[in-house]
C-alpha cells in the first residue's frame, strides 16, 4: 500500500557535534514521520509537542509531551502522528563508542551494563527529560565544549538506571538467522537473493524468511535496507558525495537512495549530509 504525501508542515533540524559524533535531531510530522529501520547509535529523546505513536520490538507505544523516548542501537522502530497538530520531537543520537568510553571512565561495572537493552522504550523519568533537554540544548545550541560535557555527562548518570542487564539480543537469536545477518552484513552492497541466503543459514528459503523475522524483527530485505541506510548515514556524515554512497552501500543509484533515505529519516541524502557539514 503505497504512503501517503508527507505534509508541508514537516520540518527536520540536524546538528552534529564533530568532537562526539552526537547528533542532536529536532523535527516536526504531522501524519506518516518514518518507516520501520533502525540505527547504530542510542537513541535517547524527549516529545515536546503532540501524540507521537510508533512500533518498536513488536510493541505499539504512544509517547506525549515530556515522556522520554530510549531505543537501543538495532531496535526496529517507525512513527507516525495520530492527532491533526502532529507531533514534535528532540533526540539525540548518541555513538555506542561514545557511551561505552564515558561509561568506562567510570568504572567497569558502569560500561558492563552498556551491553543490556533498555528497561523501557518509554519512561517518565523527570529527572531524565530535564538533563536530555538540558544535553541536547548545549549541542544544537553550539554552546561549548563545556557545556556539552557538563551536560551530557548528567544525562548519563541519570541514563545509567534505565540499563536493563539481561542478555544482548544476539544471544536469543536462532543460529540460521544469526548465520544470515553476519552474511548480510559482509555482502550488503551485493545483490543477493533469498536461496543464496538461505544456503549459507543452512535453511530453505521458506523457513530462514520465518526464523529470520521472528528473531530480529524485519524481513531479510528490510533488513538489508536498513543496514544500508545506516551505512548510507554514516558515509554522508563523512562527507561522500551521495552518488558514490548509494554505489558504495549496494543501492541501484542516487534516486534509490534518497527515496529510501527520506522514508527512513525524515530527510534527504543531501539535506542531512549539509546539517551534519554545520559541526561545533
């Protein structure tokens, strides 16, 4: 079923501090936001306006002003605005290098937890809102280096209570699923089909599409596409002209791309490469 257009009311505003790595995204859907993918980074954020419904691990959640929104790196997850106004958001995408070094100059203990999931996607920690709001203001406001660290630094001490230690998700993951994904990830630019990798699972096709969905969420192409974006994300911060990106992560061209990158994120290839051009 096709989407439907996005409003002309959307808007999306991207700041990317170069020291970090963390990127402070605010932005505004009324109706269809996003489509399920997923992110390498932590993504920790705050609604600041409207009703903002939106799947993530198999769960329909609603989030309103002032709830804390926490999704950890590889959570499928899309959005969509339920209430005519639409809604408005303010996160921070936050490298898991980053969080680990910070969380290790602590103390081991701190960065042992890094590897669990999140208790909850949503919380009403008030605690927690106010130190991100207060983090993602230094970084989108360009207000220093120490600002920034002041602030996100009490973002984590008030984060660090929101790990959940069980296992990571690898380790519940069935071996042909598990088989597939690393298969994908070493030939994401490759055009690969659904026998190809269902003989390296060691699986038909029929069962690696069922095993495979219900153990990490998506699809294998879905997965494929997200995995791509995310390259895609990471090669546009890098300053790669969008052409030889889409090249690079196994897109036909640059129109494939951007129709998949804006489905995702909100933005085009170009619009999120020149926000991510405008650093601390």
């Amino acid at each position: 079923m096709p989407r439907a257009s996005r409003s002309t009311n959307d808007w999306f505003h991207l700041r990317r501090d170069a020291e970090t790595g963390i990127e402070s995204v605010q932005a505004h859907f009324e109706g269809h936001a996003y489509d399920a993918h997923a992110h390498d980074e932590i993504l920790i954020g705050v609604t600041q306006q409207g009703v903002q419904r939106f799947r993530c691990q198999r769960a329909t959640l609603t989030s309103t002003r002032g709830r804390v929104i926490l999704i950890e790196p590889g959570a499928v997850h899309d959005g969509d605005a339920i209430d005519e106004g639409g809604f408005t958001y303010a996160m921070l995408y936050v490298p898991q290098a980053w969080l680990r070094t910070t969380l290790e100059e602590r103390s081991s203990a701190a960065a042992s937890a890094f590897a669990g999931r999140f208790r909850a996607t949503l919380c009403d920690d008030e605690r927690l809102r106010d130190a991100i709001v207060r983090a993602f203001t230094a970084i989108a406001g360009a207000e220093g280096r120490l600002a920034r660290d002041l602030s996100l630094h009490r973002m984590v001490d008030h984060l660090s209570g929101h790990w959940d230690h069980r296992a990571s998700r690898s380790a519940s993951e069935g071996g042909a699923a598990l088989r597939a994904r690393e298969y994908l990830h070493a030939h994401m630019a490759s055009d690969v089909g659904l026998d190809e990798l269902a003989a390296e699972a060691g699986v038909d096709r029929f069962r690696l599409h069922r095993q495979f969905t219900a153990a990490i969420g998506q699809s294998p192409h879905a997965y494929l596409v997200s995995l791509r974006l995310r390259a895609a994300r990471e090669r546009l911060a890098r300053g790669e002209a969008p052409a030889d990106v889409a090249s690079a992560v196994g897109f036909a061209d640059q129109s494939h791309l951007g129709r998949w990158f804006r489905r995702a994120f909100g933005s085009t290839p170009g619009d999120y490469q020149r926000a991510c051009t405008n650093v601390l």
